[in-house]
C-alpha cells in the first residue's frame, strides 16, 4: 500500500513537469518555427504541399464550455501541441520531406564508459534526412521506437525526444539481461501531419454517416453528422440532453425528426489527393523502419549490486511495462498475475462486467465467451459485430456486457434506440465491489476536431466520479488506443497520430481518480507483432490478464 502511494505521488509530479515541459516546448517550437519560416521561403522554390485554401474550417464549432472546462481544454490542448515547421502555407516539396531510408540512428555509448546494465537506460540518437541525404533541420516527424529480443519474446516501448533540430532522442529503460535490439520507425514525416491536422478541421465530415426515417409508408434516408455544412435544409438536432454530446441530421422532406429509426456509416471521403499521397507511401514514408548507422543491438548485464543506475537525463518518466518470455509484467501497476483459463471464473465469480466503446474492448467481451466454458452468450438478436451482447454464467453467477459507444460510429445498420453515450450508461449502474466498468473510446474520432474527444471525456468522466462517490469499491478499468497498420486511405481516419494524442488526453484527464488503465498503446508497440486495430491473440491474452489483475490483485498488492 505504501509504495503504491508513494508511487502514485511521483506520478503526478512527473506529469505537472511533463504538462510544463510540453508548454515550454510549444513555446520554444513556435520561435524555431518563425526562423525556419524564413530560411524555407528562401532556399525552396518547388510546389506547394498545400493545395485547399483554410476555408469554411469553422463550419464545425461546439457548445462553449464552462469556465473551468474550457480552461482544462485549452491546457490539454496546449499540451498536445506539435511542432508545425515549416508552417502552412510554406512551400516545401516531397524531396525536402524526411526519407527514412536516409535516415539513420546510432546507439549512443553508455555514458561514463563500461557496460549496460539491468536498470540503466539506453539513449539513441536519431538523426533525419531528407530524399536527397540532406540532414532535416527541423523536427515534428512523428518516429516510434521499441528494444526487443525476439528470443526471449521480450520487448519495451522506448521514449522518442524531439530536438526539434532534425535529430531526435529515443531513451529505453533495460529491464531484462541479454540481448536487446532497437527498432525504430518512421510513423509520418512532420509535413504529413501538418496535412491531417489540416483535414481534421477543413473536413471533420469526411467519414459520413445516415439515418432512416420512416413512418407508415414513407421512407427518407438523410446524412448526419456531429457537424453538418449549412444549407437550406433544416437539421433535426439530437444533441443529448444529458451529456451534450451533438449529433444532426439533415431533417427529412416530408417527415419529422421523430421518425428517424436507425444509423449506419454512409461512407469516406478519402480527400488526400494528389502530391499530398506521396507523403503517406506504404514502404516509403508511412510507418517505414530506419536503419541504424552502426550496431542496431546490446547486450544487458545483469543488475549491479550497489552501483547507481545510469538514467538519461532527457526524460523524467519510464516506460508502463515490458515483454518478458511473453508476458507483461507492470512496470507501474499491481503485478500482472498469469490467469489461467480455469483461474478466470474464480476471479470474475458473482460479478458483472460492463464494456463499453468500440470493437477493440468487444475483443475482450469475444475473448472471455471463447475461453469460458461456462459462460454462454445469450442471443439478444444484436446485428452481427454490432452488439449490444450479454455472455451469462449461471453457475457462477457471472454476467458480462457489451455495448458500443454513442456516434460518432462507424457501424453497420443499428437502431437509434441502442445509440448510448457511454456516460448515460454509467450514470443508470449502482455499482459496488462486484461491478467492473470498463471502457475504451478512440478508435472512431480521428477525423474530428480534438475538442471534440475532450468533451466526451468530459461527460464520461463526471458520469465515472459520480460512479465512484456512490459506490467506492466500483473498479474501471479504461483502454487506451493502440498503433495500427496505415494506408493512404487508413490513415486519414485512423491515423496512429490521432491515437497518441487521444492516449495522451485521456492519461490527463482521469489521472488522480481511482481508475485503472490498460495501456495499449504501449502493450502493442512493445510486441513484437505488427500493428493491427485490432491487436492479435496473444496480446488480447496479455491485456486480459492486466485487467484481470485490476479486478482480482494478488494477495499483498
Ligand atoms: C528551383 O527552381 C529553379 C529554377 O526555377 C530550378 O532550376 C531548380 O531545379 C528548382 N529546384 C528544385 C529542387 O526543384
Ligand atoms: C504556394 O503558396 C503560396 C501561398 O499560398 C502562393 O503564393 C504560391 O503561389 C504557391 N506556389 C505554388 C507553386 O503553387
Ligand atoms: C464555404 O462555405 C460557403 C457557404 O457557407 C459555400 O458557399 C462554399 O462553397 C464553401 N466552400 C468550400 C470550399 O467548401
Ligand atoms: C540537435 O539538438 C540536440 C539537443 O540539443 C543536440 O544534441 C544535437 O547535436 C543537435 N543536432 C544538430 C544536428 O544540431
Ligand atoms: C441542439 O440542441 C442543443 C440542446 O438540446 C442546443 O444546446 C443546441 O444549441 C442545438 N443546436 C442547434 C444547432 O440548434
Ligand atoms: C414529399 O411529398 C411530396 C408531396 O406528397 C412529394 O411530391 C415528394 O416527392 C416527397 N418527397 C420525398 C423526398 O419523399
Ligand atoms: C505535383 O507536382 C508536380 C511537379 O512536381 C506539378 O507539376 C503538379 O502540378 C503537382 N500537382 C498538384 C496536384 O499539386
Ligand atoms: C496454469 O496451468 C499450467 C498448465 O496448464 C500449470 O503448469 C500452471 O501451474 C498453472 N498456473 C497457475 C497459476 O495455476
């Protein structure tokens, strides 16, 4: 109990210094930014990667906040910052954009001589080029890197630093003994992401969705959105009475509002087109490994009695946890118990599990009805992949739910009628020890402005302080979101940076409360396997026993 105290002290102070770091860092960028403004528009004549005009970007506007969330939005805002050099409208051509084939990094040798050791961190520089080798001298590249043994099935995420000079600083904590090889990737050169960032406020409406409405016998099927472009049409506003979360739809000719009787995804507009989708080339610049200049592995002693460690002085945090022999082991949290399949039961024994989100939480609804003997699921008559589900164990009295979150969706046919924001859900549970809350929202807002993912955080979060006043013993557990494979077309919507920065809100915004998280984005950058939206089994299995880990901690945790 004490340590964990303690631990969750340090926490808070890592991130008030991470939270001024970042600010500090913004405010920094923005100087660089201006100077590198200059020197571009004179050394640079080739083609504009901009070609749209910043128009009609505030066709989308939101609900003003009150005082003290509106305040929290422009700090979580703040805090996600990216440095935008050059900035629109510079011109600047593919050519001067970073090629990760001329990219390189170099392990730095371990400073104060001698060998790595259990509990030391490794620091690798990495430094960007450009197509034609020219060292990049302005940052914002989004890079990934992880350390690895592929033998020991052993992996940990690594911090990546931006010097915002062109080089960059991947710090990796050691924590098992033998090899260790770094892997470094290029998710999206920085211009790339100056595009999405443009998208997401030109065009939040590119993913589109649409409703039927129907009364006796006349039928209209209309768009809708969070945010719908002005015409002459009127809207219907289905705004949610109790969480304010927004959603129209275009109101139908000869029908009324009420009428409307289901939501499904229309379709993508996928708007990146032509120079702008050489910025997003599978194999070229979109999540594309970097080479390293000389040896790419170490070798890691075992732990030093007596010596201090050797920590990098660029980053004042660690990694959540780490791979070892394919098991997570906690890094942060309770220790991660290995439940097996007949362990499971036991642990979930007269309880209810509620998950709420998207498809990668139903993973988890799929995953204890496939490995449960006992648990059937019983048929609610839901659209297949869809949901609602309920799985049951009558003998052990064990219930688990499924439900996925309110639009934006992007789903097969459902009825309105099962559309439920995930705060509203919360807000009708009694809670108590015997009920599991867990959730995940993130894999749907990517096309959309992040004021948006604030405030349904916003909302779910009262609903989860409410929860827990009411009923303290309640265990909520929250999912981050995760690295994916990306196309051109993926990811305009779904894009690995959209997902960091949600994972970052998200860390901000329930930290302090009684929660638990499951940090996915780090389970599946640590693993070896590549990054899927919805990662595979073994994973799955990892974060399975975490959550089970939360719901019944070993005994002295
Ligand atoms: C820049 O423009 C000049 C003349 O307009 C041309 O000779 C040169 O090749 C261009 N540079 C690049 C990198 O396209
Ligand atoms: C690039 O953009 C700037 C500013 O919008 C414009 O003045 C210039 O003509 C553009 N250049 C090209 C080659 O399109
Ligand atoms: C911008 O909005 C105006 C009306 O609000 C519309 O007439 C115009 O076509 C829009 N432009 C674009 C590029 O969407
Ligand atoms: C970029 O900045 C870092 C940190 O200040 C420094 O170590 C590195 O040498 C710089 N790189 C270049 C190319 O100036
Ligand atoms: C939609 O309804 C909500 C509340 O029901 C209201 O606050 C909002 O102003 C309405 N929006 C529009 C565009 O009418
Ligand atoms: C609405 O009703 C009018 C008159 O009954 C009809 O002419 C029109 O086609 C209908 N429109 C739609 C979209 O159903
Ligand atoms: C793409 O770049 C080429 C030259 O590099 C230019 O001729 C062409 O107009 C550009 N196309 C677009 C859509 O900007
Ligand atoms: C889990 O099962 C394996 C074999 O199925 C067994 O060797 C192991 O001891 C079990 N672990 C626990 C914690 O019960």
């Amino acid at each position: 109990m004490k340590t964990r105290a303690c631990t969750r002290r340090e926490f808070s102070v890592i991130f008030l210094f991470l939270a001024v770091a970042a600010l500090i860092f913004g405010l920094r960028n923005m100087e660089v930014l201006e100077q590198f403004q200059h020197k571009i528009h004179s050394t640079t004549n080739v083609t504009n990667i901009s070609t749209d005009p910043d128009v009609n970007h505030s066709f989308c506007t939101f609900q003003p906040l009150s005082g003290e969330d509106a305040l929290e939005e422009r700090l979580l805002l703040d805090s996600i910052a990216w440095p935008e050099n050059p900035p629109l409208p510079a011109p600047v051509s593919l050519e001067q954009t970073s090629d990760p084939a001329h990219s390189t990094f170099t392990i730095l040798p371990r400073r104060g001589g001698g060998q790595w050791h259990v509990g030391d961190q490794l620091e690798v520089m990495i430094e960007m080029s450009d197509f034609h080798g020219r060292p990049k001298k302005y940052g914002g590249d989004f890079l990934l890197a992880r350390l690895h043994n592929l033998k020991l099935v052993a992996g940990v995420a690594g911090q990546v630093v931006d010097h915002l000079n062109g080089s960059y600083s991947a710090v990796f904590s050691l924590p098992w003994e033998g090899d260790a090889q770094v892997k470094v990737m290029l998710v999206h050169p920085n211009e790339a992401i100056t595009v999405l960032n443009r998208i997401n406020r030109e065009q939040p409406d590119r993913v589109f969705f649409k409703s039927l409405f129907r009364s006796g016998s006349l039928s209209e099927t209309t768009i809708c959105d969070i945010c719908l472009r002005p015409t002459q049409q009127p809207l219907c506003n289905f705004t949610d009475r109790h969480t304010g979360d927004p959603w129209f739809c275009y109101k139908p000719k000869n029908l009324s509002c009420n009428a409307r009787i289901n939501h499904f995804t229309g379709g993508v507009n996928y708007i990146i087109k032509g120079n702008e989708t050489k910025l997003f080339q599978s194999r070229v610049n979109l999540k594309v490994e970097i080479r390293a200049s000389g040896p790419a592995s170490i070798t890691v002693l075992p732990k030093q009695k007596d010596q201090p460690q050797l920590k990098s002085s660029i980053v004042t945090s660690g990694p959540s946890g780490y791979y070892y022999q394919g098991t997570w082991r906690s890094l942060n949290g309770p220790t991660v118990r290995q439940f097996n399949i007949s362990d499971i039961s036991p642990c979930l024994k007269g309880k209810v599990v509620h998950m709420y989100g998207d498809s990668t939480v139903r993973q988890f609804f799929e995953y204890l009805n496939a490995v449960l003997p006992d648990l059937k699921e019983f048929n609610l008559h839901s659209p297949k992949r869809a949901g609602p589900y309920m799985a049951l164990d009558y003998a052990n009295n064990i219930r688990v739910t499924y439900r996925f979150h309110g639009p934006p969706l992007r789903i097969v046919t459902v009825p309105t009628r099962e559309l439920r924001y995930i705060a509203n859900e919360i807000d009708g549970l009694i809670g108590g020890t015997n009920t599991v809350v867990l959730f995940c929202v993130w894999a749907h807002f990517g096309p959309y402005p992040m004021e948006l993912y604030i405030r349904r955080l916003q909302s779910i979060r009262r609903a989860v302080v409410q929860l827990l006043d009411r009923a303290p013993g309640t265990v909520v557990i929250i999912r981050t979101g995760n690295p994916q494979g990306l196309t051109l077309n993926f990811a305009q919507t779904k894009s690995d940076w959209f997902s960091l920065r949600f994972s970052k809100v998200l860390r901000l915004m329930f930290k302090g409360l009684n929660v638990h998280l499951i940090d996915a984005w780090e389970m599946v950058l640590a693993h070896y396997l590549p990054h899927m939206l919805h990662p595979q089994p073994p994973i799955i299995k990892n974060m399975m026993n975490v959550i089970l880990s939360y719901v019944c901690p070993a005994k002295g945790n």
